[in-house]
C-alpha cells in the first residue's frame, strides 16, 4: 500500500473464524462488498458495509458485523 514500508505487512497472518458464527460473519461481509462493488447490493448490504468501513483489521470488521463496536 501506498505510504507503507515494503515489509509492513511482512509475517501478517489473516484473520481465522474463531467458530460457525464467525464464518458466516466473514462470508457475509464478502458477499455484501461483492454486491456493493458490482451494483447489485440491497440498501441493507450498503448500510452494512458502511458501518464497517472504519474498522482497519478483520477482527474489528467482523466485531461490527457481529453487532460489536470496534474500538
């Protein structure tokens, strides 16, 4: 990424689903960024990627998807 070091991100491991719930969480994210990039997404999924859109690393995403707050 732009303004990065070249090894920022060097040694990250992504993200694991820690349980079922979680999974789902993830593969429901992906669909509505999928929906939202092509066009297709209801307002539900626009309004849920919105609320996302702060949140840096996967946990915080998935935490706010679940209905969380990221801190």
């Amino acid at each position: 990424m732009a303004g990065e070091p070249e090894d920022a991100r060097r040694g990250t491991i992504a993200a694991v689903p820690g349980d079922e719930a979680e999974a789902r969480a993830d593969r429901e994210m992906a669909d509505a960024e999928r929906a939202v990039a092509l066009g297709t997404a209801t307002d539900e999924q626009r309004t849920a990627v919105d609320r996302i859109a702060h949140a840096r690393t996967q946990e915080e995403r998935r935490s706010v998807w679940m209905g969380g707050s990221a801190s």
